[in-house]
C-alpha cells in the first residue's frame, strides 16, 4: 500500500509548487475522470543506440468537466525511479518505494495541450496494479488548478474492431455513454 505523500515543500525559496498535503490511500477528489490504458505495441523496440522503448502501456486520463487530457506511460518500478527528474519527484519516489510489490506499473503524468501539441510535466503520478487492476492517481496541477487524488477499479475491455483502437483497461467514476 502506498504511504501517505506528505511534505512536499518547495526546496527553495524560488520553487512554486506547492505542497501535497493530503492521503494517497483515501482518494479526495470527486471530480469525474477516466483512464483508458492501452498496450504498447512498440515495447521493447529501440528509438536510437543502446535506447530501447520500456513503457508497458501508454494512456490518457481525462476530466470531465474541464476538458484538461494527461498522459500516461506505465513502466516497471525501477525503469520509473529512473525517470524523476526533478527534486519533488524523488521525494515521491521515495515514499512511493517502487521496488517492493511485483506486479505495480507507474507512469509520472503530462498535459497534453492539443491545440499546440505540448505534453508539459506535472507533479503526480500513476500507479496500476496489474493483479486488481486498481489504478491510483495524484494530480498537483496549479497552472490548470487541478488537485487530487482518485483512486478506480479497472476493468479489461474487449477487442474493437480491426484497424479500430481500443484500450486494453478503462477505469472511470462516472458513466461514459
């Protein structure tokens, strides 16, 4: 089970983000979400010398009422530990501590601006248990304003149609259709 994230604060009087001051383990958020998950088909490949592609399923999640799309890509805990790049992410990845349940994928979250095209980081993560298919997820977003935490069962979904995408687990609080 993951541990509260807690003490967040900014490292220096100059960093803006906030602190996430709430519990991973209870979601806090009501705001309608969904998470589409799909398989990555070029898993394993190479993108250049020595390079090679690990994400095990890419994905979307998006909010209902304000329209804002995030990205996802899972990786194993130690391909995600390897991946923070700023001093708030080592701080969660050290009170996540990815290397101690087999089976959990993590995904560190983008924005996705479509009109421009933009996948800009934010602070957050995403964390599936590829057992339960129990999806967590902390979004700290203060340029959209989004704050929370949700914590959705996934469920597996059937093949579409060929030539069709469809993702392989969807996970959402509210109805779809």
């Amino acid at each position: 089970m993951l541990n509260a994230i807690q003490d967040l604060q900014p490292t220096t009087s100059t960093d803006i983000n906030r602190s996430i001051d709430h519990n991973l383990i209870e979601p806090f958020s009501n705001e309608p979400v969904a998470i589409r998950l799909y398989e990555n088909n070029i898993y394993g490949t190479t993108y250049g010398r020595g390079l090679y592609r690990r994400a095990l399923y890419n994905g979307t999640v998006d909010l209902k009422p304000s329209g804002i799309k995030y990205l996802l890509d899972l990786y194993t805990g130690e391909d995600w530990a390897n991946q923070a790049k700023s001093d708030e992410q080592m701080l969660i990845v050290h009170e996540v501590d990815p290397y101690k349940g087999p089976g959990l994928l993590y995904s560190w979250i983008r924005r996705y601006d479509a009109a421009r095209g933009v996948k800009t980081p934010v602070l957050g993560f995403c964390r599936l248990d590829t057992q339960t298919l129990e999806l967590r997820l902390l979004i700290s977003d203060d340029d959209e304003g989004v704050q929370g935490t949700w914590c959705l069962s996934g469920k597996p979904c059937r093949a579409g149609r060929a030539g069709a995408k469809s993702p392989q687990i969807l996970a959402a609080n509210y109805d779809l259709s």
